[in-house]
C-alpha cells in the first residue's frame, strides 16, 4: 500500500518582501462603497492576460462608516499590513512574489 501524498504549505518559504507601486480604484457607483488596490506591474499579470483574464487585485474590499475600509480578499502574496502613502500620490505595498 503506498502513503497518500498531502501538500503541506506550513514551511512554504515566503521570500523576500518587494515593494511594489499599486492604484486604488474606488467603485462610485458601488452601495457598499467596493474598492481594490491593484499593481500594474505584477508578476502574474502577463499570464491571467493570456488566460484573458483581469488583473487580480492584491487587496479589495468595503468602506463603512463605522469601520472604514474593510479588507474581503487579498492575494496570498500581498505582505498584510504593508501598504503605505509615500507622498501624495504613491501607494506602495509589500509582495512575496518573485518577479
């Protein structure tokens, strides 16, 4: 009988950090107030646009009047907590992801 094979992610390195320039685009139109941070230069985009698929967006979610921004979904390479205004209009966050 041969042992199953199970992917374990525990150890995954994580790599190191690049800080990369990203927009944030806030739905107007939107009743929850729904916005995304996205980066032009990510290292998957080349491949979700020959897949003819749209920029996954490194952090989105809603804005509230109780709570502020309210984070729903992030890319698993997206450093959490790393996003920071340099200047009055740069948005920079940190990415795991090799490029």
């Amino acid at each position: 009988m041969k042992p199953e094979l199970k992917a374990d992610n525990s150890q995954r390195p994580t790599g190191v950090a690049v800080q990369r320039v990203v927009s944030l685009r806030a739905d107007k139109g939107s009743c929850v107030g729904a916005w995304e941070i996205t980066c032009e230069q990510c290292p998957l985009l080349p491949h979700l646009k020959a897949l003819d698929m749209k920029a996954k967006p490194c952090v989105a979610g809603i804005q509230t009047n109780v709570q502020g921004a309210v984070p729903l979904s992030q890319c698993e390479h997206y450093e959490k907590d790393s996003i920071k205004s340099e200047g009055k209009k740069v948005l920079t966050l940190k990415c795991t992801k090799a490029g």
